[in-house]
C-alpha cells in the first residue's frame, strides 16, 4: 500500500515555473525506491494524459508536449518525486496526478492553472 501526496500546483503567468512534489507513505518495509513512478494531468471531459515517467533506476520519458520544458526527478531518501514545469503555456493548466506504476496507486492531484 503507497500513499501519495501532490503539493506544489498553483497559478502562474505563461512563461513562468512551477515544481509540482509528489511524496509517498509506504508501510513499514517497503521501498519507495522499487517503484516508476508517474505523472499524470487531466483537463475537464478530458481523460487523464501521461506527462512524464521515473523508473526505479532513474530512466524518464516525457510526452513530447513537455519535453524540454519538465524535469521529472525523485529523491528516494525523501520518498519523493518532483516535477520542475518551465515556460509554463496556457495548454499546460490541467489537475496534476502523480501515480505508482505497478501496482497502481494514485494521489489526490494538484492543480496547475497557466495564465495568457
């Protein structure tokens, strides 16, 4: 069982950065560290779209649309996984999710609204 935490969303002009935290409670013997982790964002009527991915040896992958803008990273010692959003766009307001990748769990979100 993970629980996980988003915190970091808010409002922002274009151009501007935000750096989205997802931060995990595991149970006693787990390792946050043997979880890909991944984020995820959603806009109304919408289904929930794939922004970026950490495996549990460091590899990431980026949906083009943000790739050169976000930096998915995680701080195993911290139980924590961050995604750092430059030269935020307009297109890029959604409720951030963070989720585990097998098995799945999913945070509450976050959200993140980009002002023209």
């Amino acid at each position: 069982q993970v629980q996980l935490v988003e915190s970091g969303g808010g409002l922002v002009q274009a151009g501007g950065s935000l750096r989205l935290s997802c931060a995990a409670s595991l149970r006693a013997f787990s390792v946050f560290s043997v979880y890909a982790v991944a984020w995820y964002r959603q806009t109304p009527g919408n289904e929930r779209e794939l922004v970026a991915s950490i495996g549990s040896g460091g590899s990431t992958n980026y949906v083009d649309s943000v790739r050169g803008r976000f930096t998915i990273s995680r701080d195993n010692a911290k139980k924590t996984v961050y995604l750092q959003m430059n030269n935020l766009k307009p297109e890029d307001t959604a409720v951030y999710y963070c989720a585990t990748v097998n098995p799945r769990y999913w945070g509450q979100g976050t959200q993140v609204t980009v002002s023209s």
